[in-house]
C-alpha cells in the first residue's frame, strides 16, 4: 500500500473538542491504523464542503448486484482530483436481524468485510433500521454481496422504490410490555414480501414499521407508511399491593429511570392522575385504591410506565393499523393515522398480508410518481380511501375528536332519501 | 396478454420514450400508464424479467427507481469515470 495523505481539515479537527467522542476522531483513528486513504479523503472533502457551503456528492446510478432493483446508492465525489481515493463511494444497505440481534461474530466477520473491501466506515443503524456500509467502489459491490449472502448469511435491505427493510422494536426478547410478537412479524413479512423489498414495485418508497406497544419505540406512528403498533382491548391490569407501594415510596416510578436527582417524593396525582390524556384514573386517598375507568383510556402507555410493578397492559391483545406517514417534501411531515383499530395478530399472518396487498394494489394504481402513500390518502380523501379501497366501515377510532374533524363523509346513495329530501318534512316526525 | 407480448410492449415504449429525444429513464408509473390494458403487479413482475434478462436496467437515485435502456442516455456509472491510476 503506498503513502497515504492526510488533509489540512482544521473545521474538522475542531469537532473533536466537543464533550462528546466525535466520529472525526473515530475515522482519523481508523484511517491512520489502517493506512486507509478513502478515510483522509472523506474528511478531506467534508472540510471543502464546510468551506463551500455545498455537498459534494453526486448520487444516482448504481442500484444493486445482479438481479436486485435496491440495496446500494451509488454515491460520487465531484472533486474527483482532489480525493481520488473516493472518486466513488457508494453505500451498501445490509438487512438487519429483527430488532437487531447480533452474535458479536457476525459482527466481526461484518467488521472484516468491510476492512477488506470498503472504506471501513459504517453506521449502526440507519433510520430504515439497516446496517449502513458507506463507501466503497463499483468493483467491489458482487464480491460484497457473494460474502454477505454465503459467509454472513445477510441479504441486502430495501432502497429506492422498493418496500423497505420492515423494521421492529425488542419486542417479545425483552420488554414486557410488548402485546405482539414484533420480531416474528419483521421476520415474516420480511420473508414473504422478498420480491417487493429487492425489486422495485412502487411509485415511491414503502416502510413497515412494527412496534410492540403505544410507547412505540421504533417511532413507526412517525416514519412508517404502514404502521404496526401493538395495543390492547380489555382492561389495564392492577396490582393495588403494588400501586400502594409507589404511593408509599418504596417502589421507585419509573423503574428508577428518573433517579439521578431529587425529584422529591412520588405524588400519584400529580405524576399519573392528573397527566391522564383522557382523564380516565382516580386514585381514592381514604381507600388507598386505583379506579381506572377503561372505557374512555387511550393506551398512552404513561401510567403504565411511571408504575410498572403496579399496571400491566390486558390480555386481549393485537395491534392497531394505522397508515400513511413521511416526513415533509410535499405537504409538511405527516403521522400515521388509524386504519385499523384492531386486528389480532397471529402466525401467518394473512390478515396482515392481505390488507398490505389491497393498499399496494391500489397505490400502484393510482399513486402519482414518487408519491407516498399518506399523500396518496390526503390526495382521494381518507373517507374514501377506508371505505372504497379498503372496504371498511367508518369508525368512531377514525376520529379524533368528534365534530372537530368530520372527514367520514356520506355520499348521496347512503343517505335516506338523497341530497333532496324535505328537511322539514323530516322534522315534523323528529322534531328535536 | 400474457408475459411476452407484455415484455414487448414494455420493450416497444421504452423505445418510443428514448427514440423521440425524450427521456431515456422513466418511472414504473410511466410504464404503467402507457399499458393501462395490463395490471400493474403484472408489469412490474414483466420489466423486472427484463432487467435480469439484461434487456432494460435500473437507475437509482436512493430514493426512487427508474428504467432505462441499456447504453441509452447517462449510464449507470453516471458519467462519471474512474480516474486513471498513475
């Protein structure tokens, strides 16, 4: 390996003053122990980028290995004499385990790919959930794929107009909380949708993203076109034993999360009763019990995570559907909203699939060029999108707040009588 | 129509699109709006086998996907060429 050369980047270097350990650093450690120009010349033109107020980069072209539409951005450096060693620099996307569980093997013998035939530099986990391998050349992308498909046993992850690597959170492995398998589900419908996640399908992109419970910790309500959040149908289960012992002080809230400083004593009304979304607690003083009034709780999940010795989710459990988030290019950032209130969720999960196949059938139809599905939906109407392409029925679920946003709208053939029927005749038999 | 005459016709457009001046990469969509007579999934499965068979490639942005015609308009490699080594 010949001499490698390292920038004047003093924009750069003054990142590594932060508190924090800077990945500046991180690279300027690696490129020096592994003689690695790509990483000199990374930084090199990030510093020039820095300067110019401008990217560098140029993307598009490369897609894959043989036979896959995704998996790999082409990336190129325009300052292609100065950094040669990054003339190209693609991305390769690697589909994670569900809620990503490694072997710390895998992990090493990802590690030595990586040394071996790219940059080196690689991002656990991009927001799609994939493991990120940044930066290397054309002529390396089969020879990456042939190991990561034959040593590693990984595939590549969804890109472009592809379905994305669906992604979940822990799930079953380690919370308590989790009211579905979330890591099956990943698994499942990973499998199952293979053709749609490597070749592209889609007017845009499409994510799957699957959560065990309302905290929703893969954020799916926020970046999921279609989104998987576990919930429940009954009632909350108490532990009174316990919930006086919060009271009491000798449980802590939170688990203990809050515990590096003094917050002073719990206060039940004033942490939980009183934080209620719905106003739906009472906690009674004279009797030391909880009252929870079920049919008006939302499943914020925040009661139940400020006393989870005390509160536990039902046992009637499935998921909530919800549909149509993205982030703002047209229209400002979108969250999801509910499809379906309700659906249980159990191995093979055809209700699932089959609901996907629906929305995918008439979002190829009818979706527009690099159109998310949540403008798909604003564009038709969600009345209409629910009950003429899904066929369901309106539900109050759908609503936030009744009379505050009515967009459940009735055409004229569901209405007795039509637009033209005599208003007053009608009040004269129901007068109020 | 079965799988053949539906390559063909996809074949046919993408000729068309890239032989009047016009754009050599085009979206799925585009594809599916010229053959309004077939489904959508049908077209989609047809152009994939295309691009295995090496008679139409993929083009993409990261974000989105478009076909093309091999060695039509940009290539894959965007334009850009791998500097020579000294």
């Amino acid at each position: 390996m010949g001499e490698v050369k390292k920038h004047d980047t003093p924009m750069m270097d003054e990142l590594k003053s932060g508190p924090w350990p800077s990945f500046v650093d991180d690279i300027y450690n690696y490129a020096e122990k592994h003689k690695k120009q790509a990483c000199f010349d990374i930084l090199g033109q990030m510093e020039l980028s820095y300067k110019n107020k401008e990217t560098h980069w140029k993307h598009g072209g490369i897609v894959g290995v043989f036979g896959y539409g995704g998996g790999v951005i082409g990336r190129y450096s325009d300052q292609q004499d100065k950094f040669p060693a990054i003339w190209a620099f693609h991305t390769v996307r690697v589909n994670q385990p569900a809620a990503k569980w490694y072997h710390s093997s895998a992990l090493r013998k990802l590690c030595d790919l990586w040394d071996h035939r790219g940059s080196g530099i690689m991002n656990l986990h991009g927001s799609t959930g994939d493991i990120i391998l940044l930066g290397t050349v054309t002529e390396q992308l089969e020879y990456i794929f042939y190991d990561l498909t034959h040593q590693l046993k990984m595939d590549l992850g969804g890109s472009g107009s592809n379905l994305r690597t669906p992604e979940c959170c822990m799930g079953m492995s380690r919370c308590e909380w989790s009211c579905i398998d979330t890591q099956d589900i990943t698994y499942e419908l990973t499998m199952h949708f293979q053709d749609e996640l490597h070749r592209p399908a889609f007017p845009y992109k499409f994510k799957i993203k699957v959560s065990g419970c309302p905290n929703d910790c893969v954020a799916a309500i926020a970046r999921a076109d279609f989104s998987i959040i576990g919930t429940w149908r009954d009632d909350i289960k108490i532990d009174q034993e316990a919930v006086r012992a919060y009271v009491a002080g000798e449980l802590k809230p939170n688990a203990g999360a809050h515990s590096d400083r003094d917050w002073g004593p719990f206060d039940i009304k004033k942490e939980v009763i009183d934080l209620c979304p719905t106003k739906c607690m009472f906690w009674d003083e004279g009797q030391k019990k909880l009252y929870i009034n079920n049919k008006e709780c939302n499943r914020c999940m925040h009661c139940i995570n400020v006393m989870p010795e005390a509160l536990r989710p039902g046992d009637d459990r499935g998921a909530v559907i919800l549909m149509g988030a993205k982030a703002p290019i047209l229209e400002g950032a979108q969250l999801s909203t509910v499809i379906v209130p309700f659906m249980r969720l159990e191995p093979p999960y055809d209700n699932l699939k089959n609901l996907l196949y629906k929305v995918w059938d008439y979002w190829m139809e009818n979706g527009k060029n690099r159109e998310r599905l949540g403008e798909t939906i604003q564009r038709v109407g969600l009345n209409r999108f629910i009950v003429d392409v899904l066929g369901l029925k309106p539900l109050p679920q759908h609503v936030k707040e009744p009379r505050s946003n009515p967009y459940i709208f009735w055409k004229e053939e569901e209405v007795e009588g039509g637009w033209t029927r005599d208003v007053a005749e009608f009040r004269k038999r129901h007068p109020a | 129509m079965d799988k053949e005459t539906l390559k063909q016709k996809i074949l046919e457009v993408m000729q068309k699109k890239a032989g009047s001046g016009g754009k050599s990469k085009i979206y799925l969509k585009d594809l599916q709006r010229e053959i309004p007579e077939a489904n959508p999934r049908d077209i989609k499965n047809a152009a994939n086998e295309l691009v295995r068979e090496g008679k139409l490639e993929y083009f993409s942005t990261g974000s989105t996907v478009m076909y093309g015609l091999p060695g039509v308009g940009m290539g894959l490699e965007a334009g850009v060429e791998k500097p020579k080594e000294e």
